[in-house]
C-alpha cells in the first residue's frame, strides 16, 4: 500500500471514531496495513468497514461500506463524513423497520 493511502486511510478511522460516538453502533475496520478490528475481515478486496447496530441481544444488522477507489478519491474529511452520514442512514433505516 502506498504511503500516502495509508495515511490518508489512517486519518479517516481517526475521524470516524471521534465522529461516531453511539452505544449502540459497533465500527469494525478491515482496512489492511491501518486497522483490521474484526476476525472475519475479507482481505482480497476493497478494504471496507462494518457497521453493526444493537437494537437487542439478539438483533443487530449489518452494513458494510465499502473504501473504493472512486470513494478514496474524496479527502478524508469528506469521506468520514460520508461514511458517519451513512450509518445515521442506517439507523434510520432500521429505526423505521423497527416502529412499523
């Protein structure tokens, strides 16, 4: 991985963390060489974050994003926001699932 994606990768899951702070989310990274947090990465493709959302014990959704190059693209401030203002989308999502 290059350098300069590196760093760039690194300061996005720097932003995303100080961004996204919500009991019920769970962030995992799989992003190789900057941040693997889940056991169950797929590492031969884009890297990628996981969303999970605990609305119970039992219940938590799933959504992955994926880091694409056309993503990548964007500075990191504009990526981490798209990203944090997809996960409020998640939630919103599910919310509206959950009420109906």
């Amino acid at each position: 991985m290059k350098k300069e994606l590196k760093e760039k990768l690194e300061h996005i899951v720097e932003l995303v963390d100080k961004l996204m702070v919500d009991p019920d989310i769970d962030i995992e990274y799989c992003i190789p060489e900057v941040a693997t947090t889940s056991d169950s990465c797929d590492l031969s493709k884009d890297p990628y974050i996981l969303i999970k959302y605990f609305i119970s014990e039992y219940n938590a959704p799933i959504r992955k994003i994926r880091l694409t190059e056309s993503y990548l693209r964007n500075s990191p401030e504009k990526i981490s926001s798209l990203i944090t203002s997809s996960i409020e989308e998640f939630k919103t999502e599910i919310d509206s699932v959950q009420m109906s």
